[in-house]
C-alpha cells in the first residue's frame, strides 16, 4: 500500500519546495523568451513556468520568477516592464543544449543568441527578433504583468497576447497540421533532467468529447474490481458507449482464442482479463469488451 510524505510550504526553505514541486509538475514546456531593453540590447533566456491559457484572444503566459537565492529579478522581467514585447519561441530537441546555454546568467547587455550560437531573425509585429532554428515562434505583445510576491522564488506572470506566429513548414503535416512527431518538442522536468516528446515516449489517448462512456462505476463488478486490469485499463473501458449486445459475445465466443481460453475454467476468469489487456494495448476497445464479457 502507497504511503505519502506530506509537506506544508512554511515548513521548509523555499528552495527545498521549489525541488519537490519541480519534480513531479511535469514536464513544462518551455517559453525560449526574446526581448529586448528600451535601448535596444537583445536578450535571449528559457523558462518553463508557461503554458497557453487561450485562443480567442490567444493567450501565452510565462513568469519570470525572482530568484531564491538573492531575490534578484531576470532581465527578462525587466525588459518586458520597459518594452511591453516579447517573442515566445518552442524548443524542440535539435536546440535544447543551445536553449540551456542560454540560461547562463550573463551581464545584462550580453546578447545570448550570439553565446549560444543560435540566428536572429527579424520580427514582422514587434521588436524582439525570433529563434529562426525554432520550430515555432508567437510574436507578442504583453497585456500585463502580475506579481505573485516580492521575496525569492515569487513569480512575475508575464499575459502575453499572440500578434503572430510562425511555424517551420518541417513540422507540418500534408494538411498543414503540426505533426508531433516531427515537431519533435522537449519538456522541462526537475533537476537537470528533460524529455524528449518522440518514439515510445508518445502515445493517443482517445478523448471523450463526442461520446460518453458508461464510466467505470456502470461496469460490471468482476470487471471493475480486477486484480488484473490497470486503473488505466479501467478508464479505457469505461469510454464505450455501450457495452456489446449478446449477440455479438456469442459470436466472439466462436473465435479460436477464446475457444481456447474456455478449456480452462479454473483460470478462465483471469486468462480473459489478460487477452482483454492485450487487446486495450492495441487500442481494440470492442474485441477486450467482448472478451470480457465472456465470463459475466
């Protein structure tokens, strides 16, 4: 049985909470953030405090957090507050070890497209230029800032509105669509660890937006309390309409695999239960109710 360590924020330093909550609120995607200051210096820096939050208007928002050990603020934060601009750039896997060399602290002034290695590009809407190497980049004006705090590790949540965006044509699909796979995106996670999104790391997960499943509470009993079946098998399960009608079980029943299943009464119960789980594996819904509920 999971046993659980609790812990309350005031009980321990800020930087202790910061690891806890970096480790498990995961993984971030990152906003590769160029501005630039009311002279013009360019400034280049990565965080992975940022999300979108809309799409009518499109929002974008990151935040600059102060910094624990000194409560000092980025340069970032401080270009923003003078220029009201930013362009959010997407790291993808073939800049990440550029994108981390960037979060170097330099001097305020020190251009860090030009330490890292990485091509400006011209914006069309606003001052900052883009990453021209990111797969994408959203052109933004910032409609407001909001301080959560003024000690180390508070945040500065940066409302960015998108004026507009830009997309490698590498990363679409025939029509037109970001194809994940070859956008090929990475994730903050905690310490000095990320993910890449590609290979086995990703998978579908089929949303319930135009159906709605039975839920796991309408399943029979031996199905929902399984000694065999995930809490991930269940929520699968329990995204079918409606469960097959007895003409189709008895139709099912007639396959070899089942007809093999049903030689062996004493262990039948968990052998469908097992098939069932293959079949869940290769997104088959039908055939692992069918299997399923062969023995009800």
């Amino acid at each position: 049985m999971a046993t659980f360590k609790s812990v309350n924020p005031k009980d321990v330093s800020t930087g202790a909470f910061h690891h806890y909550m970096l480790g498990v609120i995961a993984p971030r995607p990152i906003a590769f953030a160029s501005t630039v200051d009311s002279e013009g210096n360019v400034n280049l820096s990565p965080y992975s405090f940022f999300n979108a939050f809309g799409s009518n208007p499109p929002i974008l928002i990151f935040s600059p957090a102060r910094r624990v050990r000194d409560n000092t603020t980025k340069h970032t934060l401080q270009n923003v507050l003078e220029t009201k601009e930013v362009v959010i750039n997407i790291v993808n896997y073939p800049i990440v070890e550029q994108m981390s060399l960037s979060s170097t602290e330099y001097d305020k002034g020190v251009n860090e497209f030009i330490k890292s290695g990485l091509t400006e590009e011209p914006s069309v809407m606003v001052k900052p230029p883009r990453v021209k190497e990111a797969p994408a980049s959203f052109e933004c004006i910032v409609k407001d800032v909001i301080e959560t705090g003024q000690e180390g590790g508070a945040g500065n949540l940066i409302i960015c509105e998108v004026v507009l965006a830009h997309f490698n044509e590498n990363i679409l699909d025939e029509e037109g669509k970001v194809d994940t796979i070859k956008a090929d995106l990475v994730g903050r996670m905690g310490a000095n660890w990320y993910c890449r999104a590609n290979g086995e790391a990703l998978f579908e997960v089929a949303k319930p937006i135009r159906n709605k499943g039975i839920g796991v509470d309408l399943m029979p009993e031996v199905v929902r309390n399984s000694h065999i079946l995930t809490g991930n098998n269940l929520g699968k399960l329990g995204n079918i309409e409606q469960l097959p009608d007895q003409a189709a079980i008895a139709k099912f029943r007639e396959s070899q695999e089942i007809q093999e299943l049903l030689k062996d009464e004493a262990s039948l119960e968990a052998n469908l239960h097992r098939l069932a789980q293959k079949y869940l594996e290769n997104n088959q819904l039908n055939e692992a109710w069918l299997t399923l509920l062969q023995k009800i």
